[in-house]
C-alpha cells in the first residue's frame, strides 16, 4: 500500500503501487487446468505480445466493438460533458493504453485528475506518462492494482470532488454474472458521495453472425491472441504446450448471451507444467474467455439494486454498441 518515493518524470504523482501479487500465474493455472471443464484466466492473456494483439485486434474490420464504443463516445461527448459537471476525478479500471480516455479528454474539459488502474505497471506507466504530457493541466495518479480485488485509492485524495469512473470496452461483459454483481458493488465503494458516476461500455446481443466473426477474424489475430497465452505459460512457468497442437474456437452461446473463447487440443497429448503433468483428449478444449452481451434493460436491471441508477444512454445507429452513465442514488 505504499506510494513509490520515485517521482516519475511528467506525472503528476508518483506511482500508488498496490503490488497485486504477479507469483500467482502458477497456482491459477494449476487450478484452472484441473477443473471438469479446464479454464486459464482471461487477465493473462496481457503480456507485452498479448497487449499488442489486443490492440490490433481493436483495428479489425470483424471487431466492431472499439470503433463502434469509440464513435458514441465521440459523438457523445459534449452530452456526457453536461451531464459531468465541472473538475471531476476520472478513475478508470483497468486502463491499458488509455487510449479511449485520451480520445475522450480532447473533447471534454471537466477532467481535473485522471486515475488510471491497471494491473499492468509497465503498461500502466507508459499510458500515464503520456496521458500526462499530453494534458499537462490534469493530474494522473497512476495506480498498479488488480480490480478483482478491493482497490484502495491514496490516502489523501479529496473526498469532494464529483468522481467519475469509466470502464469501456464491454470488458464487465469478461466476468460472469455474480461477479459482475460483485464488480458493480466494489464501483460503488470507489466513490465518494451520492451523484459520483459510472460511464460504462456494454456490448449489445446482436446476430450470431456479426458477434462470432468479430472473434474469428480472417486475419487470425484473435487466434495468435488467445494462443499467445499457451505461449506465456511456457515462457514464465518452463510448461511445454506444443502450440500448434491446439486451435483456437470462439462460439457464441445463446442461453448465456456470451461468446466462449476456447483452445482445443487438435490431438490426444500430455503437457506439463513443472511438477504437473495434465491429459488432453482430442478435442477437448480450454475454456479462456468469456465476453457477455447485454440489453441495455437487463444491465440497468442488473445495476439498479446496487445502487446505480440510469441517467443516460448512447448507441449507435445500428444498436451494436452502448454506453451509459450511471448515478450512485445511494452509498
Ligand atoms: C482489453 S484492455 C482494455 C483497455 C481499455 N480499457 C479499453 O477499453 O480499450 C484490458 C486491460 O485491462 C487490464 N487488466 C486485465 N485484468 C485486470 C485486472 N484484474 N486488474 C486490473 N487490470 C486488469 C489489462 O492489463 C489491460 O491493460
């Protein structure tokens, strides 16, 4: 829970470093591929390789959701500036390259300081330092943290300016419902009045058609993404999966409104990983990502018993994409 003493050249604030525990990648895996149904935590996929994939997956034509969130934001802008209010506190989750943030601060001027939370540090410091010498009049307050886990923001961040936190990307579509729930509680406990805000991106059930070609695209990005983390286990634990010996899947399943993104084992095999060895039958799958589709009634019924009211929502015109801002109606 300590600041890094370290002040980091063009940030505002140095470093608030929560350490979230990066030795954990050997027990997660462990458990995952031990399950009936084997799984590997989606938050792996972000290894330097893996962030460069994600980001040219964003730029495919099949991958509607970027442009399609970063357009509503566009247009939107002035309307979510209103709605805003002056000098507000930005806080968003899991930030990446904050790329849509830094589209977004363009258009509005209510930003006095920007936190953005990642579990990445490296990631996380180079978006922050840019972020910072590009709008020198805001403060970014870099924090390292895992937003699974309860986030603390510094001790000495005022409790009375409006707070805004913003989560793009449809990525509350990754967890599975309960955790959304859980999710959209621990929001809640990032604020600090009555009013504090929540702008959030959710992706809309659409045609089988569009969503699946979105995670198949013809180019095969999303494959070397999602075999990318096969490729991390080897590297990091000294495991020995033989790559081309599993085929990425993505289905859209239509009782649970979520795509499923699987690796399947193309042939009988062993891999292990140091003292554990596990058994692939051919064909039998891991199970690697889940991203849920919403209606925006379902997510605003979803939310509203937690607290979080609807105040507006944006779409685009063909209703593939929505973001809406949310209003803590109580703490
Ligand atoms: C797909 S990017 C999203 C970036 C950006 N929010 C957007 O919508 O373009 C996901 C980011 O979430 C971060 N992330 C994944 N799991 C996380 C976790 N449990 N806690 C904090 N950050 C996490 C990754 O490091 C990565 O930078």
């Amino acid at each position: 829970m300590e600041s890094n003493s370290k002040k980091t050249t063009g940030l505002t604030r140095p470093l608030h470093d929560l350490h979230p525990p990066a030795g954990d990648l050997l027990s997660e895996v462990l458990t995952g591929l031990t399950a009936p149904q084997k799984t590997l935590p989606c938050k792996y996929f972000y290894d330097q390789k893996g962030s460069q994939l994600f980001d040219k997956i964003c730029e495919l034509a099949e991958y509607y959701p970027t442009r399609t969130e970063i357009s509503i934001l566009d247009q939107s802008a002035r309307e979510i500036s209103d709605k805003v209010g002056p000098k507000i506190t930005l806080i968003e989750l899991g930030s990446g390259s904050s790329s849509k943030t830094e589209n977004l601060l363009q258009k509005i001027d209510e930003v006095q300081r920007y936190v953005p939370i990642d579990i990445s540090r490296e990631h996380l410091m180079e978006a922050s330092e840019r972020i910072a010498g590009r709008f020198p009049h805001i403060e970014v307050w870099p924090i390292c943290a895992d937003m699974n886990e309860e986030v603390s923001l510094p001790d000495d961040i005022d409790t009375t300016s409006k707070r805004v936190l913003f989560f793009p990307g449809s990525t509350v579509g990754n967890f599975e419902h309960e955790s959304q729930i859980a999710f959209l509680s621990r929001m809640k406990r990032l604020c600090a009045n009555v009013g504090d805000q929540l702008l959030i991106g959710i992706d809309l059930i659409k045609d089988i058609k569009t969503l699946e070609a979105a995670y198949n695209d013809a180019e095969g990005v999303t494959s070397e993404f999602n075999l990318n983390i096969l490729q991390r286990i080897n590297t990091e634990l000294g495991a020995d999966f033989k790559i081309d010996h599993f085929i990425h899947r993505a289905v859209f399943n239509k009782v649970k409104s979520r795509i499923e993104m699987h690796l399947v084992s193309v042939t009988d095999q062993v891999v292990q990983i140091q003292e554990e060895k596990f058994q692939f039958d051919s064909n039998e799958s891991i199970c690697t990502e889940y991203s849920h589709k919403f209606t925006i009634d379902g997510f605003v019924q979803m939310a509203q018993p937690i607290g979080w009211e609807l105040e507006q929502a944006w779409t685009d015109k063909d209703q593939l994409f929505a973001v809406l801002l949310l209003r803590l109606g109580e703490l």
